[in-house]
C-alpha cells in the first residue's frame, strides 16, 4: 500500500505538467500579491511606509521555519524507516528553505533600519533566526563534504538538532524582553492586523509557499535523475 | 510620473531594495536549479543513448525512467 503511493506521489512529483502549472499559479499569485503590496495596501500610522517590507520578511520566515520542520520531520522517518525517498525530498527542500531564511534576514536587517534606526540586533528573535541560518548553512555543507550514506546520518541528526530552535524563534518574543515585535497573527486568537494588510500578506504568503514548491519540485527531479543514472550504469 | 510610489515617505530605497533582494534571490535560485536540472537530464538522455537494445527494454520498464525518456526525448 504505501509503495502504491510512493509510486503514485513520485509520478505527480515527476511530472512537467504538474510543475508548469505550479510556476503559472507562482506567477498569478506573485503579480497580484506585488501589486497589493506596493500598491493597494495603506501605509501603517506608526510606520508608515516601511510596513512594506512585512510582505516580504514575514512570509519569508514563515517558510523557511516551515521548512526546516519539514526536514526534521523527514530525517525522523529516514532514521527510524532508513526511506530512501524520503532522503530524496529533505534534500531537495532544503535549498528553498535556506534562501527564504536569508531572505528573512536580509529583509528584517532593511526593516530595522528605518524602525529601530540600527541594521542588526543581538535581539533573541533575530539572533535564534541566523542560528536557523546556520543550521540550514550546515545540513547543505554536509552533503557536499561527505559521502553519501554518512551525508544522509550527519545532515539528519543536524536537522534534528537544529527543529529545537524553532519553538525558540516562535516563542522568543514571548520568552525576553526584545526589540522585535511580538506576533501580530494567531492561529488560536484574534490577529492584531487588518485586513487591507492581512490580504496582500496571504498573497504573498501563497506565491512564496508556490516558489518553494517549484523549487521543491526541479530540485527533487535533479536529485532523482542522478539517482535513475546511476542505475543505468548498473544495467 | 507619480514618483511618490518610488519615495514612499522617504521609505522607498527601503521598501524597493527589500523586494529587489527577494526577487533576486529568487531569480538566482530558479536559474541555478533549472541549470541542473538541464545537465542532469542531458547526462540521462547520453547514457540512454548509449544502452544497447535489451537493456532499453529493461530501463524502460521502469515508470520513472519512461517520465524522463519522454521529457529528454528531444535530445535522445
């Protein structure tokens, strides 16, 4: 039963079709979420314009924390199950994941600037963020240094390390005292944000969420077709 | 030309160079994984070329080989 659909999630996985339109979607949502953000959306009373950059820091590190548990999940079933496929797909996560984290970094440092009038904090929020950074930094610099059966144990152990830090990045606005904001959207109680703002954030949430599928999608495909030749060779 | 949509409150060079990484990164991110993808699918379609005529039927058999013969059927 779960070969059928392994088999039949990889046909989807491998498919072209599948992945155009996953790029068409990525392109609808991207044109309409930009023109939301830069555009419809208001300015924010307190700061003003540069409440922008929101639409792409926050969606940014929502993914790539997303991500990260994603493969912590997966290298869990690698260790316990030792699945080859679910190899395959952590590590074709993990590229998106990682560029979405520098994003988030990249973006908030632009934020802070113009908000707390400095480019970089040892703030917890942002400090727990680059060792997120650094994490994803080490599960990628463990498939290029070692072979692979020791790359999928090294880059599995690292990753489940590394999911501690995930509910000290949510929590750690919570936790210490900090220059961050603490969230404005919950899942349990009413957001603190409206809606002229929550639209263009979903949006852009939804084209990146698509991106990292896309990526997802070329990676794995790349990571199978190494695979699929090396067993030619064993023919 | 309204130009407050570039100066956006003396935010703009915030606000733009915010999306331009992004949309950057992006770009940088999608060529180089599409740039694999091509090699890797060429080096497929060379060593497909390359089996004999019994050992095509055997990799042929295999759904994930048929996907990606009929992807780089072009270049076989």
């Amino acid at each position: 039963m779960l070969s059928i659909i392994t088999e039949k999630t990889k046909k989807i996985l491998i498919s072209p079709k599948f992945r155009n339109l996953i790029f068409v979607l990525f392109i609808i949502f991207l044109s309409v979420g930009l023109f939301e953000a830069l555009i419809l959306s208001p300015q924010d009373y307190l700061q003003s314009d540069s409440v922008r950059i929101m639409y792409v820091h926050v969606p940014s590190a929502w993914i790539s924390l997303g991500i990260f548990s994603m493969i912590a999940f997966l290298s869990l079933g690698v260790i316990i199950f030792k699945n080859k496929n679910f190899v395959l797909i952590s590590k074709s996560l993990a590229p998106s994941g990682f560029i979405f984290n520098l994003i988030a970094l990249v973006t908030g440092s632009i934020w802070g600037k113009p908000t707390w009038g400095t480019w970089w904090a040892w703030d917890p929020r942002i400090t727990s963020m680059l060792v997120l950074f650094l994490f994803y930094f080490l599960y990628l610099l463990s498939w290029k240094l070692f072979e692979k059966n020791k790359a999928v144990k090294i880059s599995s152990y690292i990753s489940i390390i590394g999911v501690i830090n995930v509910p000290i990045i949510k929590y750690s606005v919570d936790w210490w005292a900090t220059l961050h904001q603490p969230s404005s959207i919950n899942v349990l109680s009413e957001s603190t944000i409206h809606s002229s703002m929550l639209v263009p954030l979903f949006l852009m949430t939804a084209a990146f969420a698509l991106f990292s599928v896309l990526i997802f999608l070329m990676k794995y495909n790349v990571e199978l077709i190494k695979v699929k030749n090396k067993g030619l060779n064993r023919i | 030309m309204n130009l407050d949509l570039f100066i956006m409150n003396g935010y703009g060079l915030y606000v733009w160079s915010a999306f331009a990484f992004t949309l950057f990164n992006f770009l940088v991110l999608y060529k180089v994984t599409s740039r694999q993808l091509v090699k890797e699918k060429a080096k497929f379609a060379r060593k497909y070329e390359s089996l004999n005529s019994d050992k095509v039927i055997l990799a042929y058999k295999q759904s994930t080989n048929r996907t990606f013969v009929r992807t780089v059927a072009d270049k076989i």
